[in-house]
RNA sequence: GCACGCAUAGCUCAGCUGGAUAGAGCAUCUGACUUCGGAUCAGAGGGUCGUGGGUUCAAAUCCUACUGCGUGUGCCA
C-alpha cells in the first residue's frame, strides 16, 4: 500500500512541482467512504502559493492530469482531488507481494537496526500471578514481537521484584505466623496468606515494619540465614511464574532482577557522589530535582540500604553497557511513571546520552467489577490461573457443541481461551483503565480474539478442502473485481504500515484493532463470495485472496502473542 | 496544594502528525445462503465529541481556563 501512495504522490509530483513527493504523500489520504475514491488530495494548503481558491486549483490538476495505466478516474470535488485507482491493478499490486513473503508477510527478520532491551512482566517474588501481572506480561510480549518484526534484535528481561524490604516483612511473617512444614506443602498461597497477614497486623503494629526494614539491611549486608530464606522463598515463586508463562508461550532472554544488581549499586552510588549529584538529607541519599519540577529521588534511606530507584538506575547502564541498546522499554503501570521520570532524569543528569532512549510504556490499571482495587496487600486478588482456566473451560465447551469431531481439542482450547484472555488485554489503548468482567472477557463475539481466529480457520478450512495449483504470477486478479473484494485487499495491504505505527506509538492495540477489521473485512468478502466455483481461474484468484488473508491474520496475532490454530 | 493521565452512542471503546455526512463491538429489535465453518453477514434505533473561550479556510483532534474521575507526590516496589 505504501508502494502505491508513493506512486501516486509521484503522480501528483508531476503537476504540483513545488511539492516534494514526501510532502504529498503526507497530505494524500484515504477517503471515509469509498464513494469518494481510492485516495484523495485536499488542495487548500496549495491556496497561498497559486493565489487562487482551493477548488479552482484541484480542478486545475484535475484537467491537467495525463492518463496512466493504473488511475481509472480522477475528478476534483470543490478543493478535494479523488483519484479511482485501476482496481485489478491495485490488487495485484498488493496481493503480490504477500503470496511472494507468505508466512513472513509483514516481519523484516533482518534484526539489524540495532538493540532493544523490554523490560516486562517483572513480578514480584512471593506473591502470586494476578490479573495486574498480566497486562505488563502480555503487552511487553507484544511489544518485543513487533520490534522485531520492524528488525531490531530484542532482548526481553523479566526484572523480577526479588530484592527490597517486602522480603524482610516476609521473613518476619514467616517468623510470626507460619512454618516451614506448611510452606513447603502449600507454596506460594501461604507466602501470600502470611504477607496479606502481616499487612494487617502492620497497621496495629507499626514496629513490625521497623523489624521488617532490618530484615532487608540483614538481606544486604549477606547474614546468611536471611539470605537462606530469600533464596527459598525466590525459588517458589519462580517454579509458580514458569507454570504461567507457560500457558501464556511468553519467554524472557533474561531474568536477571533488582537482586541481581545488589553487588552493582555501591560504584553508582559512588558515582552519583563524584558528580555531586547526591545530598544528605535526614540522614538519606537523595538527588534533588526541583528545577525539573520533580520530587527528589531517593538512592540511600538514613539505614544506608537501597530503594527501587537506585536499583533501576543501576539497571539502566548495566543494560546500555551490556547491550549498547537503540531503546530501552520498561512496561509498568501508569503508578510508575514518577518513578521512571525520576530515574531517567538522575541518568541523564549523570551525563550518559543515552539517557533518552529509555522509555517508559505506562499503562492502565486492572480493577474489579464495582470498581474494587485488585492489590495483593489486601489479599482481594483474582488469579490469573484461575481466569486462564476458566477461559480453556468456557473454549473447551463451545469446542464440544460446534466441533465436537475435532482433533487435539485440549491444546485448541488453550490457545483459543488463551487468546481470548490476550486479546482482551491488548484491545484498547493500553493507558485505559481495565475493569475486569467474566462477561466482557468470556465474550467470543465480535471484536475479540477467538472472532479473528475463527476467520483464520475458516480460511484454512477453505484452502484445505480445494487444491491451489496455479502460482500466484499467473492469476487473473482482475477477477477479484467485487467490493468486497478490493476492500480486504486494502485491507491487507496496510499491515506493514501498521506495524509501523504501532512501534512508534508503543501501541499493540494498533495490531489488535487491525486484526478485526481484517476479520472483518474477510467475513464480508467469504460471505459475499463462493470461492469453490466451476471457473478454475476465478476460484484460483479467490483462493489466493483467501490464502493472502491468512498469512496476514496469522502474523498479525503472532505479534500479539497469540496462536492461529487451523481448526477450532 | 503540586505533577501526570483520562473525558466521544445505554455500556466498552476507535478516530493516524486538523480535512469532505463522527465509526466499531456489546446490549436491544428485525432479517439472511436448499454449495465453501452461523464464533458469520445485512439492516434499525441510539451523539449539543465534559463545559466556556481561542487559533484556522477547516477542530473530536491544536492552545487556554474550568469541571469531573483516576494515579502519583522523601526513606514500598
């Protein structure tokens, strides 16, 4: 598609010469309505330089244009100038290269523009997956598949929260309420129920915080038998996230988190020090950053141990140093984006230049249905496992009352309720607040998941049952020459741009909105359309439409992370 | 208080760096192939784009003030 603007923009080159062919592709646009044209040029920005009225001057270039072999119509509507492309042109103008790239349609598998570090998921240990968890988890997972397929080399680290003072309330609560017999039979569910435990008695106690402050410092300074129970505790939650992660298919290239760097904070200390960065004040390390209107970023607490900022911003030029990287992207919540301001201006103010390159994806939060907070403190949490599981079941029994003969239903049935799940997730701008609802995410109709991975099937289906013979560069495309024909072409044919669109705005949402109307589109010409006719050479063309139509489908989910089985 | 974010149909939201009658899905109602998968398709109703100013030939989109909601704001992450 990109490949057709730039030719017609050339075209109109040639009529307005004080325009460059990137300014007119700039202001080239595609009508709302098909009525209108395949494209469309508004002349008012052209008013001060021809000294004349707007409609005057696109009647002027309508008049003017020479005829060529791919632009049927061309006429002028008051200033605007509607070009009607050739459309058997246009088809094969798009569908070509599709059935050329085929299951690589839309991915530059190059990787050679460089680094990117993703920052995702980064639970945190000994509590237990919930919904919250998914949305960094599934969005980063996104993110990393999209820049690689716009050819960066992505590197995806799980930061895992596994250093900090909650291993200290941990270890007090463990000491107070619990035992290693219990632990060991029921895992990460007592871990959670002691920690929600500790956060109540906390608030009558406040002295329990204090004991569970020296717990950490004892975690820093190595006392052996804090570290025992880190270590233990670590261990657990890490067996309990593979479990997920595992039904999700995500995978990280590092798991290397803030405990990770506890050995690499004293030289930055030392640094910001060197760079007269750092102020004490009660006793704390802190950076001021009032003439960047921010509240100061605290880098010691008067105890001398560290804080979440100290270990990010080690984090950070640990990555620049490791992987020399083009982008830095941390998914976190929207509650973050203090933080990270904060941690990006203390590295830039270090003097590194890279510091711009980092970049933070904030988005929205997770609530339930009546609007009640999800937080793991006060032990109201919906797991994720559960949600998972309840999606697989729901998958399973439609599966059994539509397609009861089906092969393998278990694994369908995983990546169709999966995929509902992920979907959901990924549908809106990610910075909107989600409030979760069995209804909304159990719903497999219209703009969800499963809806675009029924139209795959469906197209699957199809192509199983008829033989495709005839290579694509014999195919008469002019006989895809119905409506709804042209618009899954056009349809089609903006993957690429929108890859694009959706790496530059950090927006897998881009890629989810696509996919329906891709979906959509395909519905509407498979309803319109019987592709199995008599005519050899019609059913050929439409079977590569067909065909065409799942390549893309099937690379557009795999960028949201989500599978495309041939039958469900 | 200050900072940041959000505000479009009954509900959930699209609307690309301003452009021709503001679009989907859900929900409600009506209808559809004696052939390829009805998790589909077609149609109907439903809008002062939070409010007031401003910039512009042109504003849901940009600027500004206000209102409402959310998040954050020195020793959690």
């Amino acid at each position: 598609m990109t490949n057709l603007k730039t030719q017609i923009a050339e075209l109109l080159h040639n009529q307005i010469p004080s325009l460059t062919i990137e300014n007119i592709f700039e202001i080239l646009e595609v009508p709302a309505n098909t009525q209108m044209g395949d494209y469309a040029f508004p002349c008012f920005k052209l008013a001060k330089e021809f000294k004349k009225a707007p409609p005057l001057i696109a009647k002027e270039i309508v008049d003017n244009f020479p005829t060529s072999e791919f632009v049927d119509k061309i006429e002028n509507v008051n200033a605007y100038i509607n070009i009607y492309l050739n459309k058997s042109w246009l088809v094969e103008q798009i569908l070509s290269p599709i059935l050329t790239e085929k299951e690589n349609y839309g991915f530059d598998n190059s990787k050679s523009k460089g680094n990117i570090v993703i920052d995702f998921s980064s639970p945190n240990i000994a509590k237990p997956f919930h919904i919250g968890h998914l949305r960094s988890t599934v969005i980063g997972n996104s993110l990393y598949k999209i820049f690689e397929a716009l050819g960066y080399n992505c590197h995806g680290v799980n930061h895992l929260g596994d250093w900090g003072t909650q291993f200290g309330k941990l270890m007090v609560a463990y000491k107070n309420y619990s035992s290693k017999e219990i632990i060991e039979e029921k895992g990460i569910e007592e871990l959670l129920r002691i920690y929600v435990k500790f956060h109540e008695e906390a608030k009558l106690n406040p002295e329990l915080d204090d004991e569970a402050r020296s717990y950490f410092t004892k975690m820093e300074k190595g006392d052996e038998e804090a570290l025992e129970l880190w270590k233990w505790f670590k261990e657990i939650s890490l067996n309990e996230f593979e479990r997920v992660y595992k039904i999700l298919d995500v995978t990280f290239d590092s798991y290397n988190g803030e405990a990770f760097y506890n050995d690499k904070m004293t030289p930055v200390i030392e640094e910001l020090e060197a760079k007269n960065l750092i102020e004490i004040s009660e006793g704390a390390k802190l950076v001021r950053l009032e003439e960047d209107n921010m509240p100061p970023c605290l880098i010691t607490k008067n105890d001398g141990s560290t804080l979440y900022a100290t270990r990010d911003i080690t984090a950070a030029k640990y990555r620049y140093d490791t992987y020399n990287f083009e982008k830095s992207i941390y998914v976190t919540a929207l509650q973050q984006n203090l933080h990270f301001a904060q941690v990006f201006k203390v590295v830039d103010k270090m003097g590194y230049p890279w510091a711009n390159k980092m970049v933070h994806v904030p988005f929205g939060m997770v609530s339930g249905e009546g609007g009640q907070s999800l937080s793991t403190r006060n032990g109201n949490i919906l797991f994720l496992e559960d949600i998972l599981t309840e999606a697989i079941e729901k998958t399973k029994s439609i599966i059994e009352e539509k397609n009861p003969t089906l092969q393998n239903k278990d694994e369908v049935a995983r990546q169709v309720g999966v995929g509902a799940i992920i979907f959901n997730d990924m549908y809106n701008s990610i910075i909107k607040d989600v409030i979760f609802s069995w209804e909304q995410v159990l719903n497999f109709e219209g703009e969800t998941g499963p809806n675009v991975q029924y139209a795959h099937a469906r197209a699957c289906s199809v192509l199983r049952q008829a033989n495709l013979t005839t290579p694509y560069e014999k195919i008469d495309f002019s006989l895809l020459n119905d409506e709804a024909s042209i618009n899954l072409a056009k349809e089609l044919g903006k993957f690429k741009s929108v890859i694009r669109l959706a790496g530059q705005k950090f927006e897998p949402s881009f890629i989810a909105r696509y996919a329906v109307d891709v979906a959509q589109a395909f519905n509407k010409f498979y309803h319109d359309n019987t592709i199995l006719v008599e005519n050899a050479s019609l059913k050929e063309a439409r079977l590569n439409m067909v065909l065409a139509t799942k390549y893309t489908l099937k690379n557009a989910l795999y960028l949201l992370g989500i599978k495309s089985p041939e039958q469900m």
